[in-house]
C-alpha cells in the first residue's frame, strides 16, 4: 500500500439531501477509488462520518 500526504479532491460540497448517496458509492467503487468520503451534517449540533476505501471496497468508517 502507498502512503501519501496530498491528493486531489474528487468532490466538494455536496450537498446530501440532493446526493443519491448509494449511487456515490457505486461510482467509487466502480473507479476503484482509494481515500476518503467525509459527511458533515449541520443540523441541531453536527453530525460527521468519514468512510475510508482502499481499491473500490470500503475498509473502516467512523461517526
């Protein structure tokens, strides 16, 4: 596995309530994308996720 510091964003500012989110996956997926998807959700407080892919396969996430 390669490590780095820097890479290019794919996407910014979505927004979720707009997003079909399952298709997103399969994109990533089907781009074999490796990094991460971070989700911040402003409502009464923040609510944030990050899901982590390696290859096109989710590896971790956290909430």
């Amino acid at each position: 596995m390669k490590l780095t510091t820097e890479g290019k964003p794919f996407r910014i500012g979505l927004d979720l309530a707009s997003t079909n989110v399952p298709s997103l996956v399969d994109e990533l997926r089907s781009k074999k994308f490796t990094g991460y998807v971070a989700l911040c959700v402003k409502g009464g407080g923040i609510e944030e996720a990050q899901v982590l892919f390696d290859a096109g396969k989710i590896v971790a996430c956290t909430y």
